[in-house]
C-alpha cells in the first residue's frame, strides 16, 4: 500500500491492474466486446436529444438514440459508467477517503481547478469522438487486442504527458 501527504492509504496498484484485466476477460466474455465509456455519453446525448426535440430520429442518430431511460439502461456502456461511478463510490468509502474535497495545489483556486478539468475534459471528448474512441478503449481494448494503432496511441499518450507535466507542475505545489 501506498499513501498519499495525509497519510491516507491507497489500494495496490498491481491489484488493480489485475482487476481491470479481469473485468476486461468478463467484458469479452459475457458482452461479447471489450471496455470504453466515449459509447455511453454518445448514447446518453443522441437519447436526449431526441427525446426533447419530439422530431423523428435522425438517420446519423439511428443507432445512439434508445427508448428512453429503460432503454439506456440496456446500453452496455451506459451501464458501464454507472458502474465506475458506483464502484468508485464504493472503493472511496471503504479506504475512508469519501469526502468532498477538490484536489489541488496550494497556489491554484477551486474554480481554476475545475476550469482545468472541464477545459481537459472537453479536450478529451472531442479527441475521444474524432478516433472514434476513448483512451480507455483504446488503451485497454485495442491494446488488449494488440492492436497497433492503440499501441502507437498510448506510446503517443504517455509521451505527450510526460512532455506537457513540467508546464502544468507548477499548478500543482
């Protein structure tokens, strides 16, 4: 176990290495096809926007838009994120680190904080539906598949961190 400045214990790394192997095994097993959660924000905005517009589903929406919640609900990858976030839930609770709380440097607001987020977090949504993909499929999926246009992306992924870290560091002491 590691910890982190307070002290608090984190779960094995290794071990949850081995858990995402598995649930990527079960996933190929039992769905038939592997891990990524890009599908179910696609299917949650194509059913909204669907169901608010009262018009006819567009043919390029076709395959995004279920019958309302019922039908996201049958969605594997809207099923999948709800599991993340439970399983996240679940996992916080257990290591007594549920609280909330915005992780961050001494020298960066709260609201500067989130604006990284939801700036990163746009950035990554629009990438992750120009590939088709997220870097969870992609990294977990195609990677598992030895596939090597996901084995070129995560060597393009990590090597893009480990370049863009020493600018975004300093946000961070």
């Amino acid at each position: 176990m590691s910890s982190d400045a307070r002290g608090t214990a984190y779960g094995s790394p290794y071990l949850a290495g081995v858990g995402i192997g598995v649930v990527l095994l079960v996933a190929y097993g039992v769905m038939g096809h592997g891990v990524g959660v890009s599908g179910a924000l696609t299917s949650v905005v194509g059913t909204a926007a669907t169901r608010l517009s009262n018009a006819p589903v567009l043919p390029e929406w076709e395959g995004y838009a279920a019958s309302g919640l019922l039908g996201l609900l049958g969605d594997w990858f809207v099923v999948e994120v709800i599991g993340i976030a439970l399983g996240g839930l679940l996992s916080a609770s257990l290591a007594g680190r549920l609280r909330r709380d915005t992780e961050r440097g001494d020298q960066v607001s709260v609201n500067r904080r989130l604006a990284f987020a939801a700036s990163g977090g746009a950035i990554m949504g629009i990438g992750a539906r120009l590939a088709r993909g997220c870097t969870s499929g992609q990294a977990l999926t195609g990677g598992s598949l030895l596939s090597v246009g996901s084995w070129i992306f995560i060597a393009a992924a990590f090597a893009a961190a480990y370049l863009v870290a020493p600018l975004v560091r300093r946000e961070w002491r």
